[in-house]
C-alpha cells in the first residue's frame, strides 16, 4: 500500500477464497473485513467465492443480497474504523510463528516417509480423483505425488475424515512455546490486534469442527495396520490435541467453541446427520477399495456391488460437505 500511495496508483486488492479456512475462507465475513491491515481496502475491494460457497451464499435471490448487504457494509465501515497498527515486536514474533509452523508442517508433509501412504489410505483422497464431482482434475500430474496435488482436494480429504489438517499442522508447535514471556506475548496480541485475533479465531473454528473419533474409525476401516502407519495416525491426533491446548491458552478460554455459541449449537443439531454418514463413508470405501484390488476379476454382480459403491460414495463425500459447511 505504501508503494502504490506513493506513486499514486489505486490499489485493489483481489482475495481469491475457497470455503475452508486453509483455502483463505472466513464464514466471518464482516469481521474479516474491519481486521485486514490498515490501507488495504480504502472502499475497495474484489473477492471470488468458490466451490460450496457459492451455493451456500448466492444460492437463492435472499441470501445472495444478505451476502451483498455483508460485503457492502463491511467495506463501508472499514473506511471508519481506526486500525491498530502492528508493532515491530509483534511482527518480529510473527515471523517467529512463522518460521515455527512452516518447518512443523513441512517436516511431517514432505519428509516423513509414513505420510503419503497413510495419506492416500486414510482419506478419500485416491477416490477423489475417480468421481466425476468436480471442474478440473484432483491433480496437475496424474502421476505425481502430494506435491501435484490441487488445493481442493488436498483440503477437502482432510475435511472429509474430520481432521482438517491443512488448516491447523504446525500452529501447535507455534502456539505452545515453552517461555512463558512469548506466552503472555501471544495473548496479549490476541488481546489488542484484530488481526491475529481472527487468524487464531479462524483456526479454533476449525477445530471446533473436528472429531479424533470418527477420525480415528478411517484408521480402523482403511489403514494398513502396521505399526508405522496407525502410529503415524496417533500422532496426528496427538498435534491435534495439542493444538487445541495451544490455542486455549492464547485466547484464555476453556473450550474451543467458546466464541461460537450459535455454530457449536449448529454442529451439535448437525452431529446427528454428520457423524453417521462419516461411519458410513468409512465402510463404502472399504468395500470398494477391497473390488479395486480385484481389477479386472470381478464377477457380474461384484460389478453391480461397485456401481453401488461409487453411488454411495459420491452421496456420502456430498453429505460430509454439506454437513461441514467449509469443504472446499
């Protein structure tokens, strides 16, 4: 911003969003306005929905002018809120952060040689790639690895086995340091930056949503048992809880549904639909992946079974979507 003012070029920033937080979704969509940096939106600003979200917020006439109404008075405010401004400390300690969860995601996403396996086991990922319920291919290399993989259906597996990873790997290393200075550092950000409050706010919401149960049943139905693999899931959901507690102790509350009483009330009413479905999705694709074993060798009526399967599969992967309402 400080360059384009310079120069006087008017500047518009384009945020290019999906539904999930770790696609750049927020579902607090006036909040996130008022926190963006100061001189960012100055009464302009572009914004593309994708995937589910389109339904979800331009679905119908109604919602998609309450959607409007909510991106319109949003930019309208900002240009009247008074904006708190970063200090060198916090932006030093962000890139602390930073550094932090980069290195923790990365260690265990590109160089734990457990990973790809359990991941292409554990979730829906290699089906993804066989049902027709998308616009483009699930990968830009059919034959390459994690890497190759698109953002959206890197996301929406993790989503689908209710762990979400994408969104929050790394953030517990980050949020839990062992110096208790840093500590209070990190709270009182929370406190004072809208900013950073919305970033931990974002990830607490996601792991609201998440279950290490049903995650924990995808293990059970689709993992080799070995001990590396089924290992490396407990460890997984081990940063999960860890990251729920880092996260606990930066915003100084005793659950992390405690900022969002009407969505933890939605997800308990969902739970019922939801949960079900996920044990569902678990065994369908254990019968499926048992006749793709097969290939070719499938008696007619194996064949049958399968068509089934896939049916099955594509109301089950809609159902958890839907029923998680950030997916994509």
């Amino acid at each position: 911003p400080a360059v384009a003012q310079k120069y006087g070029v008017q500047l518009t920033f384009f945020h290019g969003k999906g539904g999930t937080v770790g696609r750049g979704g927020n579902p607090s969509v006036y909040r996130a306005v008022l926190a963006h940096p100061p001189n960012t939106i100055n009464g302009r600003f572009r914004v593309t929905e994708q995937g589910e979200m389109i339904t979800q917020n331009f679905g119908d006439v109604a919602q998609a002018k309450r959607t409007l109404d909510i991106y319109t008075s949003a930019v309208l405010r900002e240009s009247f809120v008074k904006h708190v401004e970063p200090t060198e400390d916090w932006r030093s300690e962000m890139a602390d952060l930073s550094e932090v969860s980069c290195t923790a995601y990365r260690q265990l996403v590109r160089k734990e040689p457990r990973f790809v396996p359990y991941f292409r086991q554990a979730t829906p990922e290699l089906e993804l790639g066989t049902l027709n319920i998308g616009s483009r291919p699930a990968k830009r290399n059919p034959k390459g690895g994690i890497e190759s993989l698109r953002a959206i259906p890197w996301t929406f597996a993790w989503t689908q086995t209710r762990v979400h990873l994408s969104a929050w790997l790394g953030c517990g290393e980050a949020l839990n340091p062992n110096d208790e200075e840093k500590q209070k550092k990190l709270r009182t950000m929370y406190n004072s930056w809208p900013w950073f409050r919305e970033t931990i706010d974002l990830i607490s919401m996601v792991l609201s949503k998440s279950d290490m149960s049903i995650n924990a049943n995808y293990d059970a139905q689709l993992v080799d048992k070995t001990e590396e693999l089924m290992g490396l899931g407990k460890e997984i959901r081990s940063r999960l809880a860890i990251t729920r507690e880092g996260v606990l102790k930066v915003t100084g509350c005793e659950d992390v549904t405690a900022g969002f009483a009407l969505l933890s009330e939605s997800m308990k009413t969902r739970a019922a639909f939801v949960d079900p479905i996920n044990c569902i999705q678990a065994e369908v694709m254990k019968r499926y992946r048992a006749l793709e074993r097969k290939g070719e060798k499938l008696s007619k009526a194996e064949k049958a079974e399968k068509e089934i399967l896939v049916d099955g599969l594509r109301v089950c992967i809609s159902g958890i979507a839907q029923g998680m309402r950030n997916s994509g």
